[in-house]
C-alpha cells in the first residue's frame, strides 16, 4: 500500500500532536487526566486498559496503558453534521502510559486535524472552525494538566 504522503514529514501539528508528563503514579494519573478533561469540557464516555487486556490474552506483559476516550456533545454534533465518516474516528483519545514507576506519559493527536488530512472532511471554513474549536479545548486541557 502506498500512502498520499510521507508520514515522515508530517509536522506534529498538523496532526494535533500533543503531549505532556507528569510525575505521580499510573493510577493516579489516569484520574487526573480524566478530572481534567472533565473541567476542559470533555466527557469521558469509554475509557479502557489495553495493557490490561492484553496481558490478560497474549501474556504481553505490558507496562501500564490507559486510553480515555473523551468527547465534546457540541463538537461531536458539529462534526457528524459535515461528515458522517467521523464517527469513525470517535472519540478523542488521551492515552497514557508509563514510561517508567513514578512517570506518567499524556499523549493526544487531533482526530479533526487528522479527519482532514486523510480526507474524511471537508476543507471548508466550517471544519476549520471546528477544528479551531476543538483545539482550544485542547490547549485547556493541556495548560491544566
């Protein structure tokens, strides 16, 4: 399969690429994550351990990784109204992991950003308001983290 682009050149913020650390436990940070996405105005409507599971199935003894899949209704029902296609890549993800006892890694890509870049949306000046939009509810969550 031959990709439309090089994803070696993709600028990180061109996907929303957003991360952060933090120095408390695994536990610990997955409720601070979600506390503050709560008050960036996320809900949190699916959250998971892929770790978890895994190391439950395969015996991958993962370290611990937890995705907290968050959602804005409003910006969710903007976004369904421009483009049906993306459902497909709900919810917004913050996914943390441990990168080592003690120090929590907070990742985040933009799932807008990324919708347009794949074509999924449309390039027009009302997904680039939602684009903008949800973007400042990530620079919230992220200025609070």
């Amino acid at each position: 399969m031959t990709l439309a682009f090089d994803p070696a050149e993709i600028d990180p913020t061109d996907i929303g690429e957003k991360e952060a650390t933090l120095e408390m436990a695994h536990e610990a940070a997955i409720e601070h994550v979600r506390e503050t996405a709560e008050a960036a105005g996320f809900g949190v409507p699916v959250e998971f351990s892929p770790s978890e599971l895994l190391n439950e199935k395969v015996d991958a003894d993962r370290d611990p990784y937890y995705v907290l899949g968050a959602c804005n209704p409003d910006m969710a029902d903007r976004a369904l109204d421009e483009t049906l296609k993306q459902g497909a890549l709900f919810p917004c993800n913050f996914v943390i992991w441990q990168e080592e006892p003690g120090l929590q890694r907070v990742y985040h890509v933009s799932i807008m950003k990324i919708a347009r870049l794949v074509g999924i949306a449309p390039e027009n000046d009302v997904w680039a308001s939602i684009v903008e939009d949800t973007g400042e509810f990530v620079e919230t969550f992220f200025e609070e983290l």
